[in-house]
C-alpha cells in the first residue's frame, strides 16, 4: 500500500466519483512521468462512496515513483450510484 485516500461524500445518496491524479514530489512540483492508479478503481468510476467517508489506495509507478510527497487529486465527474431494483 503506498497511500490512502480519503473520499468524503457530503450528500445523503451514494456517488460514484471518477477521480484523476498527478503526482507531487517535496517542491509541489508535477512528477509527469509517475503514473497514478488506485486500488477500488476511484479512477476509473468503480468505488461506490455513501454518505460519509470512503477510501481508496493510491498506488505509484514510474521513474520517481519514489520520489513522491503529495498528490494533486481533480474531481473529473461525479455521478449518483444507481441502486438495485
């Protein structure tokens, strides 16, 4: 595990974030060649976050990877999870 993210929903239904990443190093400067991928798929709208607190798990690959200290997370969209039935 290389970071947790936390995900706070602040409205009473269920979102389905869609989340992307830049990866910082200890300047607050862009690492461009890190790539940025998640674990639950927060990236890729497949994390479910209900009201409250939902995490994630960050993970780093590339030349730098090492190098990271922070990240630079955009909110790409964010859509209501469709409940079944």
């Amino acid at each position: 595990m290389n970071q947790q993210l936390e995900i706070e929903n602040v409205y009473r239904g269920s979102a389905v974030p869609v989340l992307s990443f830049s990866a910082l190093d200890k300047n607050r400067q862009v690492l461009p060649q890190v790539k940025v991928s998640t674990v639950y798929g927060s990236d890729r709208g497949n994390l479910v976050a209900p009201y409250g607190t939902s995490i994630d798990i960050l993970r780093f690959s590339g030349p730098g990877e090492h190098d990271v200290s922070d990240v630079r997370v955009t909110v790409q969209s964010t859509a209501v999870a469709k409940m079944p039935g």
